[in-house]
C-alpha cells in the first residue's frame, strides 16, 4: 500500500499546533510540515534494541485524536466546525463510531506486528501490573508540558482517546525540532519507567483519523468538490525509546500517513462518521501497523 506524504497531513496540522486558537493552528499548517526531527525513523546502532537479542516493550501510549477529519470539497470546510465538538464524542456514538474501540484496535494491532520485530516481546503497559510506574510517567509528562512551544490548553486531554486509559502524550511534541526540552523530559520519564517497570523499551504512538478521494477521483476531486471514491487515512506519529533513554526509532519528519485498502463513495468530500466508517478506519490501521513493522525490522 503506498504511503501518502501530502494531502490529508495540511488537514490535521493546524490542530498540532496548540489548542489556544483554532486560526492559528491553521495557518500553522505550512511551519508544521518542518518542524519534525529530522533524524528520521532509522534506529541508532547504539540502541539496546537493535542488536537482536530479546527484548521487552511497553505501549505506553496509544492515542487517537476524537475527529475524523475529511480532505476533500465541502468535507474540508467543515472540519473546523468538527474540530469544535472535539471534546466530546456523542454525535460519533449516536452513529456508532466509538473512537475507545478505534484506539483499542490500534493497540492490540500493533503489539501483534511489532512483535515480529527482531526478538522484541510487545506489552501494553497496563499489562505489566505496575500502575504507580505509569501513573509516575504521566504526573512527569504533565509537569513538563509548560516546555511545549505555545499554549496548550486543558481542553487538548478532551480532545483525544487513550487506550487502555494509558497515558497522554502527543508524540508530535515529542519530535518537533523546537521541543528539545519537552523531548529530554519525556525520554528521561520513559527512561525511568523503563527501569521501575522491568522493560527494555517504551513505544508512544499518536493517530489521526481522517479520509479523502483517491484515484481517478481523487484526480478530479477539485472538479467534483470532493465526490467519488475515497478511502480512510490515519497519520501516525510514533517513537520508540530505550532503557538508557535513546530514541530507538521514531517517525520522520511528517507524520506517516497510510490509504486503508477498503473504499467507499463520498459525495461532495462527506461521509458519515458511522460504524460502517469506524471499519475503514480500523482497516487503515491495520495497514499503518504492518508497514511501520517492516519499517522498524529494517
């Protein structure tokens, strides 16, 4: 499945930006799509994780952000009106998308395709019966969160589901070439949960849904305003760190973005946030997980 580098990213970077203004995080868009690290999703060689022998790994975080953002036509001049109702997902459940069981897929997916990396041995840390190691490591990512360059407001917790209620962190803040403190103070706390929690390695990972055309009418998507033939993407964002706190793996610059392999007809860039999409999103999930697998066994 061919990854997507453009597109659907513009459309979800204005609400990586900070949530103290809806206009500002959009004119961010073009900053955003530079202010990934640029070390890339290779693995260090001095890493504890890449020499090929056993290992342990914690999910430590698994979110997803609660909008399903579309791409195309009228569907993309709406999304600022989703973004507002981000805080609170009746409508989605009122139409049976329930993002908990989005997020829960995404974590059972991908410990089940990361553990045929290498020897690694995949966990979600809820699982390892250390409940005060975790609750250490969200308390240190709280107490850190004034070093995220602009104002991130209480309201971005509402914003997002976590599986297996782990902790929040928005990966992306953990990368950006700006947020080198913010980034020291989340590997050193994943380093000391590595360390209470008797693992070799903690992987946080965030996603956002969305979909748009594709194909032919993706081609003529701008004549259509948006109908045609679409599929679900997910952006991903994700880093893996060490118990001696080095970044293992991680994403690249831009998020990594994947085309579910299911599509759908969408009229006018619209399709309703039901459970029927709920599939799709999981299927592009599904794709995420076995190509950041090949990816990280690389």
């Amino acid at each position: 499945m061919r990854k997507e580098t453009r597109g659907f990213y513009s459309s979800i970077s204005g609400r990586l930006f900070g949530e103290a203004c809806f206009i500002n995080r959009m004119l961010a868009v073009f900053l955003l799509l530079v202010l990934f690290s640029a070390g890339g999703s290779r693995a260090e060689s001095q890493s504890v994780l890449t020499g090929g022998e056993p290992a342990k790994i914690a999910i430590l975080g698994m979110g997803v952000y609660n909008v399903v953002l579309s791409s195309d036509g009228l569907g993309a001049l709406s999304n600022v009106g989703q973004e507002t109702e981000a805080t609170g997902a009746d409508k989605a459940l009122a139409e049976g998308f329930d993002f908990k069981t989005v997020a829960k897929h995404a974590l059972d997916k991908y410990k089940e395709k990361l553990a045929g990396v290498k020897k690694w041995q995949m966990v979600s840390a809820k699982e390892l019966g250390k409940d005060d190691a975790i609750e250490k490591f969200a308390q240190a990512v709280k107490d850190n969160e004034n070093k995220i360059p602009g104002s991130a407001s209480a309201e971005r917790y509402k914003r997002w589901t976590q599986a297996d209620d782990l902790p929040f962190v928005e990966v992306q803040w953990v990368l950006c070439l700006t947020c080198g403190e913010f980034q020291k103070a989340v590997v050193e706390a994943a380093k000391q949960f590595c360390a209470d929690a008797g693992v070799d390695g903690v992987w946080l990972q965030s996603n956002y849904l969305g979909y748009g055309t594709k194909g032919v009418s993706k081609f003529f998507s701008s004549l259509t305003g948006g109908s045609g033939q679409g599929t679900a993407i997910v952006s991903v964002v994700y880093v893996l760190v060490d118990k001696n706190g080095q970044i293992a793996f991680s994403t690249g610059k831009t998020a990594d973005q994947y085309r579910s392999e299911e599509s759908f007809g969408m009229v006018g860039g619209t399709k309703t946030i039901d459970k029927e999409m709920m599939k799709y999103q999981m299927d592009a999930l599904d794709v995420s997980a076995k190509e950041v697998s090949e990816k990280a066994a690389k």
